[in-house]
C-alpha cells in the first residue's frame, strides 16, 4: 500500500502527489501564521520533538485533485496550509453532496480515527497541507492532555457543525442558510486575526449552493436580495458585510458559530437523603 494518498489528473490518471519535505529546517510550524489556531497551540514547551515526530512534511496538490479519498483506511490527517478544500460525499449512482469546506488552519481526516474515511477531500484551488502522522498524534495525545483536550474540542465542533448542518438543510429557509453560511466564516476569520467584515469566497456559487442544498440560481438570487436589502456588497467573490446585526437578524442566534450562552442556569442538583439501615430484627421479620 502506499504511504502516501494518490491524485488525479485531467483525463483520471493517478499521479503520486507531490510531497515537499521540510523536515530539515526544524520545526515547520515555528513562521506559520496559523500556529495559534492549529496543533502547536496545544502542545506545552519541550514538545516540539513530538511535533517533528507527527509531522511528515507538506502536500502540494492541484486545484480539483483528490488529497484522499472515502473508503481508505487512513494513516495521515491533514491541517490547510494555503489554498482551500472540499469534502464530498458520493453515491454509486453518481449523486454527490459538499458536506463541509476546508480553508487555512482546518484539519482534515479527523474521521479517520473512526478506521475509515468517509469522504473525497478535493483541492478547490492549487493548495498546500502539511501531513500528520495519525498514530503519532493518537499516541502524543494520549500522553500530553492539552493536545487531547484539543481533539475533542475539534471533534465536538464538527459534530456541532454537523447538526446544525442537518436542522438547516431540512428546516431552515434558504435566505437563514445563506446568513448562517456567511456569518459562519466571517466568525472563523475573526477566530484567526483575519479581517472578518470583508473576505473573498474561495468556493464557487455552484459549490455553496450544493453545500447549502438549493440550485445556482437561487443561490444568485439569495446573493442579490441580501445585496439590495443592504445587508451585503458583492464584487464577483468579495463579499462584503455591511449590516451585520440585520444580517444576524435573519438567523436565531444559536445557530451561528460564534454562539455562546448569555447565562449559565445552573440546574438544581436532586439529593435524596441516605437510605436507612434496615434493624436486625427488621430482616428478620421480612425473612419470616
């Protein structure tokens, strides 16, 4: 088996992918700005030999190219080192659906802890990933609990994500999904120090509207009715907010992913008093 996932050319050729190893300059993550945001974060001083352990070195792949793909047994997660992904999940009739997007400081391949990947991770841009070993982060995270503290953290959020995906695609009306989708990445730039009121969409309007689960022309539509009410300014793939709480407005606040708690209300604990000791000659009435 190969060690590393296989590509596709133009006419579905498999081509090797190409592997830049940086290995040799120290640690990788030491000038990147997504250190904050990614696996490093996690990991106290002195362990940046587990660092190097992890690592593998960086996978350059081409705009529309398979990084990896659902149904292999995984032995690499990925963290978005330039460019951007998408995960699509098929069926064998060729039905497909965007199930999630990936942009610089993602992780990919989380799943693969689950023994299986379940979707095809496809470049949508020329794109850069560093490579992580799977079972050297299993085994650093089971020994250093910042970084398994970390995981869950990651593994509780897609899973939040994907709930919240599920309630939007069968409740929600496509003008709340397009507010929810925006708002959304407008949090996870703010999250990274990026500017979040203005940024340039990397996936396509034909892309979004797979994600969201409605046709092009709705999402164009949706895109024009937000515009002409004010919400937002488009330029081709820039998007600009510009009334963020109207915006806001469209959605109930829980669903976006900045969401926290106003109040903590605390449940009241039920105590029940011990249970008493049964008398000797209580047993032995019962006992007959």
């Amino acid at each position: 088996m190969n060690a590393y996932p296989m590509h596709y050319s133009q006419a579905g050729a498999r081509v090797p992918p190409t592997i830049v190893d940086t290995a040799a300059r120290g640690n990788p993550c030491s000038s990147c700005f997504h250190r904050r945001n990614c696996l490093p974060a996690a990991l106290p001083e002195g362990e940046e030999g587990a660092l190097q352990r992890m690592y593998s070195g960086i996978v350059r792949v081409r705009k529309g190219a398979t990084l990896f793909e659902s149904g292999t047994v995984p032995h690499k997660v990925y963290v978005v080192h330039t460019g951007s992904f998408k995960s699509v999940m098929s069926m064998a009739d060729g039905r497909q659906r965007i199930v999630a997007f990936h942009e610089p400081g993602d992780i990919m391949g989380l799943e693969g802890f689950s023994g299986l990947s379940r979707a095809d991770v496809v470049a949508l841009e020329p794109s850069e990933s560093c490579e992580i070993d799977l079972r050297s982060l299993e085994d650093t995270a089971a020994r250093v609990p910042a970084l398994q503290r970390h995981l869950r953290r990651l593994m509780g959020a897609s899973l939040v994500q994907a709930q919240q995906d599920q309630f939007a695609l069968g409740s929600m009306l496509v003008k709340e999904r397009l507010a929810r989708f925006l708002l959304n990445l407008s949090a996870k730039y703010r999250a990274r120090g990026l500017a979040d009121d203005e940024f340039t969409l990397r996936m396509t309007r034909e892309d979004i509207g797979d994600y969201l689960g409605f046709r092009l022309e709705t999402v164009s539509r949706v895109f024009s009715e937000l515009q002409h009410d004010g919400l937002i300014a488009l330029n081709r793939r820039l998007v600009r907010i510009v009334d963020r709480p109207a915006l806001s407005a469209l959605l109930d606040p829980k669903f976006a992913m900045d969401w926290k708690p106003s109040a903590r209300t605390e449940l009241p604990v039920r105590r029940d008093p011990p249970p008493r000791a049964a008398s000797w000659s209580a047993l032995g009435a019962a006992g007959g």
